[in-house]
C-alpha cells in the first residue's frame, strides 16, 4: 500500500502535531544541508569538528544530570557520536550527525542536541549497567 502525501495532507499534518519553530527549523536544516549535494561529508564533519572544538572550551557545555551522576560534557557526547557514526552507519550516519551538529549554531543548541542524544539514546544504556 502506498502512502503519499498531498498539500492538504500536510496541512492536516501540521495542525495535528504541534512542534515547536524551533524543532521544525532544525529538522528542515539538518534535511537541507543532507540533500546539498554541493557540499561534501567531510566539508559537514570539518564544521562538526570546528564546532566541537569551540564547545570543548566553553564553560556552559555541561548537561545536567541526576544528582547520583556527575554531570557530563556535551562536547564529547557529540565527539563521540559523530566519531562512531561512520562505523555503525556508514557516510549516511555520519553525515546525518555532522549535518545535525553544524545545524546549532549557538552554545545552547549545541549543548540542547547533545543532550537530547544523551537522554534518549545514551541515559537508558548508562542507567541499565548502573543496576
């Protein structure tokens, strides 16, 4: 069965899930510079890098966590995601990843994003060995 959609479908679409601007611009972003076939990966992972580099040094990189665990740099949460995003996905993985860290342009947004990844992707392994 195939499923497509129409102007109005997204219409309907859109009043139906209430996103904030802010999560819509990022998706659209991040979907912008994957589809921008003038701009290669390692372009995208060079700025990646760049950006994590600046994070690594600024004092409000830190995602507050738990009171029973140290609270963690957000540099090296994307460091280590977009270190091993080849690996486990191939170019496509590591390009989504690049393209997602170059999609923060402020501090907040690149800490925001690292600590999405952490609390939903991460936390849940973390915590499971903690027991």
């Amino acid at each position: 069965m195939s499923h497509s959609r129409n102007a109005s479908d997204t219409s309907d679409l859109s009043e139906t899930i209430s996103e904030p601007e802010s999560v819509i611009s990022f998706n659209e972003s991040v979907y912008f510079n994957m589809q921008n076939a003038t701009v290669s990966t390692a372009t995208y992972v060079g700025q990646a890098r760049q950006t994590i580099g600046q994070l690594a040094t600024n004092e409000n990189r830190w995602i507050t966590t738990p009171s029973s665990v140290h609270n963690v740099d957000a540099s090296r949460v994307l460091d280590a995601m977009l270190g091993n995003a080849c690996g486990t996905g191939g170019e496509t993985s590591e390009r989504y990843t690049a393209c997602a860290i170059c999609a923060c342009p402020e501090i907040h947004d690149q800490v925001n994003l690292a600590r999405t990844w952490f609390m939903y992707l991460l936390w849940p392994f973390f915590t499971a060995g903690t027991h």
